[in-house]
C-alpha cells in the first residue's frame, strides 16, 4: 500500500542524511585539494592515470598469464648471464651430440641434396634413389616402436598406394572439377559420425591430422564466443589434454585454463567446474588422453556442458578407432563418450591411428552444422574471387582423401573389430604382466592400447633408455617423469 511504501522510505531518512553529508565533505575536500593545480595540470594527470589504468589492465588481463609471462621474461634473463648462460650452452651442445649419437639417420655419410640436378633422372634412378633414403628408417617393422606406425601391412599398403594413385592430380578445394573426390569425403565423415552415433543433422570435415581437427574445433568455438561478446576466449581442458589444444590457443588469440586431474588420473570434475567463468568457450575430455590412456568421465563433463550451455570437444584422436568397437569385440567401456551423450557438441578421431588410413587422416565431427559454420573460412572481398576452405589448408592432397575411404571400405566393421579385439587383448596382458613387476606402478587404469609406466623407486627415464639400447622406442613422459611402450 502506499502509506506502507512511505513509512518504509522515512525509515531510510537519517542514513541518507548521514551519506548526504560524508559526500558533500569528500566533495568540499577534493574541491579545495584541486584549487592547488591549474586546469592543464588536472587534465594531463587525469590522461596520465587513465593510460596507466588501461596499461595495468592490459599487462594482467591477456590470453597467456601473468604468472606464464613473468617466467619467460625471468627465465630470458637469467639465460644472458654470463656464467647461467654458459652452461645452459653447454647442456645444449652435449644434448646435440647425445641426439645425433642416438639417431641412425643422423649418421648417414651421403651428403644431402641441394639444389637441382641438372639433368632431369629417370624413373628407375629416383625410384633406387627413394630405396635408399628408406633404407635409413629405423626398425618399426620389427613392431618395436610405440606409436607412429599403426599398420604397415604390404597388401594394406599396396592398396592404399593405387588409390592415392587414381586421385594424385585431385583437389576438394575445387569440388566442382572432382566431384568424385567430394562424394569420398563426404562419405567418410558421414560413416565416422555413424560410428560415434551422430545424428541426422551431424556433420564434419576431414583434415590432415589430430592436431588440424582439434585447431578447428578450437576455431569453431572462438568465433561462436566472439559473436557472443566473449572477448578473451577460453578453453577449460584437463592437464592431460593434447598440446594441441595449447597450439589452438597460442594460434587464435584464446587462453588455456588447464584442470588438475584426480589420482586416477581422471580430469577432476569440480574443479573443472571452478575453472568455468563467463569467458569460457569450450570444454575438453579425452577418450583416452595421451599421457596415460586413461579415458576421462564424458558423462559427468558433459552435465557441465549442458549446465551452463558451453561446447564440449571429446578429442578421440588417439583411440577414437578403438572405443567405437570395444563393445563388439567384448571388450564394453563402462561409460558413453560419443553423440549419445547429451552435451556433446564436437569429437575428433584420427583415420591414420587406428584406422589404418595413410598419415595425413583425421576426421573433426560435430553433433550439428551450427557449429561447423564457425570453423569456415570465407573471404568475400578479395580480387580473385570469393575464397572459401573449410579447415587450415587451402588445397588438399586428394590421394589422401581417396586412401581413407579405401582404408575404411576394405577393413569393414568386421575388420575393424576383430583388429580391435587383438590390440586390447594385448594390452590387457602386458597390463597384467606389468602389475607384478616390483619397482614399477602403471599411472591410472587404462582400459585401452596405452599404458603408462612410472617408479618411485629409479628414473623411469633410465628404463627407457635401456629399452631403446636394445631397439625398442618408448615415448617419454613427463610431470612426473614417465613413459610407456604401448601405443
């Protein structure tokens, strides 16, 4: 009523009476302190601290922290000394030389080509020519080496070589000249999204590797933020999520928050939680994560995702030709990771890993073309012409598009399983092996091809090192130090 509403303001009367007075004493105060200076002499200070403000502003608030760029900076400094910078010169040098010691290529007495011949070679000579720099790899065939090479079979590889061949010359940068390589690509991302149980409306692109389909989920993202008035994007993903991810935001002007993981080397779901603020464009899982192939909680992150209407990538770009066949080879993860989860909007998983696709391979899907849009480039206003690509690169090798899908259409469901089923049986085994060998503990429980070694009791590295001494290569790890022979 409004007798009730008067009675409520004249309850309020003496303290705006007693704020009336302290702001007409600040004002007489800062009144008669300015009669000291001449108007010139305010205004120059005003600019002075207005710009100083904006400066302070500037150093603290950029896409890299304070923190990371301080120890740049710190770290700059303390290479020029004289004595410091010495011996970090030294290490170096005694780094190249153990390096060139421990690479066989390194060794090769031939010096290298440097210019043109003059004379143009035959086929035979390049082709012998080609023999020999093969002849310099290291022994992958022998299966000894952890990752890099997925397959390597001489039929597989006879195959995906005449299919390169039939589309050498191609281009999907010109879709209206090769529209055969077109129908190649669109099938390949329309049978992966199948296999990650996309929708109707799900769609993607194929590109040269994880790495290129984690930049443009990145991409896709960073403009979908800045058209919602997001100025400093951010993408929120565990410690253990792929560098690439750092290359994203180092490249698109997007800052990294990194979440701390659980003791089973789980991304920590609360404190990705915490790490959420208004500027947060993206949210980031692994199915598995690299360092220790363990797979993170999809589901649990994907709530978040929903929540607080945020994109989450599932980067499946290491295992992603595993976890889409684990159930039919009776090997069933025990939590979703795909399309079917409610919060997924994006997943890039790699043709050339485990799909034995040629290197250059990856597929980045998404669960609806609104987000795709944002991953294109178009330059309308250019003299040559509309330019428009849909990843990084303008042309692409064609041959590569063609031996992706000869790779996905000669392995088949059935290939794909019971490849599947050979891999996580073995791993399963060295699993179990590696648990009864003391001194050693594997990081996490991985449930796929990678697994992670680490020691409290010696340098994991020195292991390692004895490993590859006798041939084998295992990828090291570190914070902590660790490394591991499967991949």
């Amino acid at each position: 009523m409004p007798g009730t509403d008067l009675l409520k303001l004249k309850d309020f009367e003496p303290y705006l009476e007693i704020l009336e007075s302290y702001s007409t004493k600040a004002k007489n105060y800062v009144n008669g302190y300015c009669t000291k200076y001449e108007p010139w002499q305010l205004i120059a200070w005003s600019v002075l601290c207005t710009l100083l403000i904006v400066w302070v502003y500037e150093l603290i608030f950029q896409p890299e922290s304070l923190w990371s760029r301080f120890k740049k900076k710190l770290f700059k400094l303390i290479r020029k000394m004289p004595f410091i910078g010495r011996k970090i010169e030294q290490q170096v040098s005694k780094a190249k030389k153990d390096l060139v010691k421990n690479m066989p290529f390194l060794k090769v007495d031939k010096d290298y080509v440097k210019t043109l011949p003059a004379q143009g070679m035959g086929t035979a000579e390049v082709l012998e020519r080609l023999k020999e720099y093969s002849s310099m790899d290291g022994s992958w065939q022998e299966g000894k080496a952890s990752g890099a090479v997925y397959n390597g079979e001489p039929k597989l590889t006879e195959l995906l070589v005449q299919a390169y061949g039939e589309f050498t010359w191609s281009n999907p940068l010109h879709p209206d000249i090769f529209p055969g390589l077109r129908k190649l690509e669109a099938e390949i991302v329309r049978m992966t999204c199948s296999l990650f149980n996309g929708g109707p409306d799900s769609c993607g692109c194929v590109t040269s590797g994880g790495t290129e389909s984690i930049l443009m989920a990145c991409k896709a993202y960073r403009d979908l933020a800045l058209e919602k008035g997001i100025k400093t994007p951010e993408i929120v993903a565990p410690e253990s999520a792929h560098a690439a991810f750092d290359k994203a935001a180092h490249y698109f002007g997007m800052k990294i928050v990194r979440v701390a993981l659980k003791k089973n080397m789980e991304v920590d779901v609360q404190a990705m939680k915490r790490a959420i603020s208004r500027n947060t464009a993206m949210l980031v899982c692994s199915t598995p994560q690299f360092p220790h192939g363990v797979m993170d909680p999809v589901p649990e992150v994907a709530k978040l995702a929903v929540r607080y209407k945020i994109p989450l990538h599932v980067d499946a770009c290491l295992g992603g030709f595993l976890i889409v066949f684990m159930e039919k080879a009776g090997y069933p993860l025990e939590k979703p990771f795909d399309f079917r989860v409610k919060g997924v909007t994006s997943i890039s998983a790699d043709t050339h890993k485990y799909g034995y696709a040629p290197k250059g391979s990856s597929v980045v899907m998404y669960s609806n073309e609104k987000y795709r849009t944002y991953q294109f480039f178009v330059g309308a206003d250019w003299q040559g012409g509309v330019y428009a690509s849909p990843s990084i690169a303008g042309s692409r090798p064609g041959g590569i598009i063609a031996a992706c899908w000869a790779a996905l259409m000669h392995f088949g469901e059935n290939g794909y399983v019971e490849a599947t089923k050979q891999i996580i049986k073995t791993a399963r085994f060295l699993k179990s092996e590696l648990e009864n060998i003391k001194n050693i503990f594997i990081f996490g429980d991985p449930q796929l091809s990678v697994i992670a070694l680490g020691s409290n009791d010696f340098d994991i590295y020195r292991l390692s090192n004895m490993m590859s001494a006798k041939g084998w290569n295992f990828n090291y790890l570190q914070f902590p130090r660790r490394a591991y022979p499967l991949r």
